[in-house]
C-alpha cells in the first residue's frame, strides 16, 4: 500500500504549516495511507474522470479524462499537488486522533428532533448510511474543491 506523496515531501508540508506530530503517532507512511484511503473513500465519487489503472488501481488518483473546474486539462499520470495536500492534512488529523477519520455507524438509526411540545425522535436518512457521520475538514474541502465535480448531485437528482 502507498499513500499520495512521500515522506520527505509529508514533512516538509507539516513543517511549512508549523504542525507537529505527536509522539505517539505511527510512522509517516501509516499516516499517509490512512489519509489517503480517507481522501479516496469520500471524495473519488466526485472527481472527474476515471482511475488510469481502472478497477485494481489501489488509489483514485491518477485519472483518466480528468479536468479541473477551470477546463483544464490533467495528466493521465498526474496526481495532482491538491490531493497529495488534501492527504496530508487528513494524516495530520489522524495523528491528533487516531481512528477519527472513519466511523462506523447505523443509518438507520440517525434521528433529529420532530416535536417540541413532546420530544420525539425520528429516524432520517436512508438505510444506505452513504455520507452519514462521514467526518468533513473544511481545509480539506477546501484544497479539493477546484478538482470536484457535481457528479454525485447529478445522480442524486436523477433517481
């Protein structure tokens, strides 16, 4: 298994935003994998193109037929420098806390409050659990969002 980038580049990222790991954290490259399953596990639905290595490449990256939201075209060998970032930081929240950036979880049993006279309690969502309790870093959807496409609303409004 291999993360997006390298260790060497890892730390020069952390060092250039004065983060820190801490001392108990995994080497480098466990982090870096675990932030890169979690970049491809919530984002690769909505990145356009296709994977170049098809269905047994193991990361998402790099991609056939991918552009950003400007046109522009992106390398079918390329990994673009805002993933490899993105990685970086969700590695960066695992060190701080270990196991935070996967959940698991029930959908079915997601509630929100539907009465105040009498508090009640409904179930939401759909037993697919797809996006629930998915942990979200507004720093990492921000380094993605140039490469995010509409895919997933586009199917969500063509059910």
């Amino acid at each position: 298994m291999a993360g997006y980038g390298d260790d060497t580049e890892f730390a020069a990222w952390l060092t250039a935003r004065g983060y820190t790991l801490p001392d108990s954290a995994p080497d480098a490259a466990v982090l870096r994998e675990r932030g890169s399953v979690y970049i491809d596990g919530t984002y690769a639905e909505r990145w356009p193109g296709t994977p170049t290595g098809g269905i047994d490449q193991e990361r998402a990256w790099p991609r056939t037929g991918a552009t950003d939201v400007y046109g522009n075209a992106i390398a079918s060998n390329a990994v673009p420098t805002r993933v490899e970032h993105a990685s970086y930081e969700a590695a960066w929240i695992e060190a701080g806390k270990p196991g935070s950036l996967g959940r698991t979880y029930t959908a079915a049993q997601d509630k929100v409050l539907t009465q105040v006279d009498k508090i009640k309690w409904e179930v939401v969502g759909d037993a697919s659990g797809k996006g629930a309790n998915v942990p979200v870093s507004t720093v990492i959807e921000g380094l993605l969002w140039p490469l995010l496409t509409s895919r997933i609303w586009s199917t969500v409004l063509a059910v």
